[in-house]
C-alpha cells in the first residue's frame, strides 16, 4: 500500500446548503413527489433547454418510461449501444422489445456509429438509443437524418451527460427523448433519481400517468383539494421521485456549472500529462470534445489487455481506485446470443477508468500521473 489515503474513483459534492434542503423538506412533512418536484423538473427542463421534465425515481425507470410512451412492445426493436450500464438495454426489454447492439465509431471516439446504425435498421425497428457516453454527446446531427430518413424515434441515454453540450445544442435537447441519471456517482447527485426531458406534450403527459400507476391524480393533488378520488386508466408503474432527492437535485442543479468546468479543468491536466506519455495508452476523444463535455469519467485506453491489467495492478497498490466502463452488454448471459462488436470488445480489452470528480486536488491528479509514469516500460513484441 502507499501509505496514503485511498484515492476513491468518483465522490459527490454536496455542502451546507444540501444538508439544509434536505432538513427543510423533512420539516415541510410532504416527502413524495409535490411541490419541490415540480420545482426541480422546471428548472431541469430550462436548464437543458426542453418544455418538458419529468422526475422519475432513476434513470432506468425514466428510461422506461420513454420507451413504454413510444408505444414499443413485444416484436418491436431498439438500436442501442452495447458499450453501456446494462439499464439502457434492459429498460428497453421491459417493454417487451428487443435491443438491438451496434458497435462504437472507434477506440479513440467511442460513442455510438451512426453507420452501425444505419446497418442495423430493419423492418421491426422503431427507435435509437444514443448513449451520450462518459458525457460526450453522440454525433446527433447524423442520428437525427437516420432517424428522420426511416421515421424513428431517436432516444438520448444521457445519464453522464448534465452540462454537456454539442454543436446542435445541449443534452437533453436533441432527441425525442432524454433520459438523465442523479445516482451517487453521476454528475449531479440525489441519491437515487432520474429525469426525462422532452418537447413532446403527448409523451410527457403519457409519462407523468404512467410515472404513477396510470392514476388521473396523484396524492399531491388531493392533498391540495384539487381532486377527491381518482380513476385508472394506464397499467402504470411506481416510479415517483422523493421530495428528498428533489431537494438535493435544484442544490446540485446550481453547481452544475462550476463543478463541470471543475470536471474540465482535470480531464485537461490528465490529457496535457497522457499526451507526453504515450507508451501509457491514448485518451479517447480530443481538447475541443472536452469543453463540452460533461467530463463524467476519465477513460483511458492502454496498449493492450496485459497493460490494462498491469496499470490496474499498480493503481491498486497505491492505493487509487480505478474501475472498468464498462462490460459490454451484449457479452452479458442473459442477452446471449449476440453477433461480436470488434470495435466496443477492444474498447473494453483496453480500457480503464481513472478518479476524476470536482473535489479532487490537482495533486490527487497528479498522484494518478506519478503512478503512470511509473508504469514498467511495455515488454517488446515478439511477432508470432
Ligand atoms: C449510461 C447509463 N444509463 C443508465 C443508467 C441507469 O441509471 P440509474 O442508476 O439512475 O437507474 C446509468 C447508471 O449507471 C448509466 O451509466
């Protein structure tokens, strides 16, 4: 061990004022989805640019949600990325339809390719999810005409992507659809927690019933007065946010933009120092990709398999935390079988996700890069 503190892969920043909205919702006596929701999915909404936000419990079940009120069912397909968390796979299996995988553009962009899929289209297909993977927004402008161009719906999965933007304009504003995470380890944290935003009035009021067992009012509303009873008229889900992770959710919202250029800042110190040691490995993306990026996590694509392993090795013996993103899901049992996808398959060979969260110092990044240069030089290939 190094002696020093561990070195955690990601943490969240809360203060004060997230320990007084809490208290104060707690004091209000209303902990359920009320006021204080309403209030977050607003500025949310506003926030990413969308008419509409609607706070769901996670953002597996926001992805749920957007796929039940595209109407998908059992037969219908889904083209998804396989280089995911397997939520985005699985919400679209609830609904009875089938994901359908495509591969990355490249080990040095890997985000969704749009000619992948184009070649995955088929007649059962109805919509594309893209992955706004580690907060780098997919090519939408290319998505868009596909989906256009074959009348489908286009899906934002941007769970890593809260302050991100891109040429066509912020996440969350570009699809139908967008669906974002507020679990402990995302950008902005309530715990559990999701949202989707749209513009579409239809999907977010089929949404909003669906989000509450398909019930015409909620508690909230007859809390208020503003109904008596209420009728059913969707088989719904219980997907109701907290009024709790609400109340953290507007705090964390504020900071957004100071803790993503904090988020910048890092991804630049580690791209300056990878860029000097190339032997280590390359950083996917590029400078320009990163200001305006949402900087989740801090990927690393190393030489090979045996050098992944071995940084893993020596990160863990000093004591800095690293991890994986991720398996790809179409290599998960419960998928099988699947045709492979070289691309995401080396991606994952090669990768590893380094610490990088706001509250990190420039020497903590620095503790990471010693480790790095310390790496033994890679063993000479032999050729077979
Ligand atoms: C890309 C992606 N999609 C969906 C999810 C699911 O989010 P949640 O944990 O809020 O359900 C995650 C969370 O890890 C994710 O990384």
């Amino acid at each position: 061990m190094s002696g020093q503190p561990q070195l955690p892969l990601s943490a969240p920043s809360f203060g004060e004022e997230e320990a007084q909205a809490v208290a104060d919702v707690v004091r209000s006596q209303w902990l359920t989805m009320g006021p204080v929701t309403a209030e977050f999915e607003k500025e949310f909404s506003a926030y990413v640019g969308s008419t509409h936000g609607i706070m769901a419990s996670s953002c597996t079940a926001a992805l749920h949600l957007a796929f039940a009120a595209l109407g998908l069912g059992a037969g219908d397909e889904v083209i998804v990325p396989s280089l995911t968390f397997v939520a985005t796979a699985n919400a679209v299996a609830y609904t009875g339809a089938t994901p359908v995988f495509a591969d990355i553009v490249s080990v040095e962009h890997p985000l969704l390719d749009p000619a992948a899929v184009e070649a995955a289209i088929g007649p059962n297909t109805k919509a594309v999810c893209a992955v706004h993977y580690a907060g780098y927004v997919c090519d939408m402008a290319a998505l868009r005409d596909i989906c256009d161009r074959r009348g489908l719906a286009l899906v934002e999965d941007a769970a890593h992507a809260p302050g991100a933007t891109s040429p066509q304009g912020p996440a969350g504003s570009l699809g139908d659809l967008a669906c974002f995470s507020f679990f402990s380890n995302k950008n902005l944290v309530t715990g559990e927690g999701g949202m989707v935003t749209t513009d579409d009035e239809t999907l977010a009021k089929k949404m909003r019933l669906l989000r509450a067992h398909g019930m015409t009012a909620t508690s909230w509303d007859r809390e208020r007065g503003h109904a008596s009873g209420y009728d059913v008229i969707e088989r719904g889900y219980n997907y109701r946010p907290s009024e709790l992770e609400a109340a953290l959710g507007r705090v964390q919202l504020a900071k957004v933009p100071d803790l993503t250029a904090r988020r910048r800042e890092l991804i630049g110190m580690y791209r300056t120092a990878v860029e000097r040691m190339p032997e280590v490995g390359v950083m996917p993306f590029t400078a320009e990709a990163d200001a305006m990026s949402s900087c989740h996590i801090m990927p690393l694509v190393t030489p090979s398999a045996e050098a992944k392993e071995a940084l893993r090795a020596a990160a863990a013996a000093a004591g800095i935390q690293t991890s994986v993103h991720y398996q790809p899901v179409h290599t998960f049992q419960v998928f099988q079988p699947q045709p492979a996808l070289p691309v995401t398959e080396e991606y994952y060979a090669r990768e590893v996700t380094l610490p990088l969260y706001p509250a990190m110092a420039d020497a903590d990044v620095e503790r990471v890069l010693a480790m790095l240069a310390a790496l033994p030089a890679p063993a000479a290939t032999t050729g077979r």
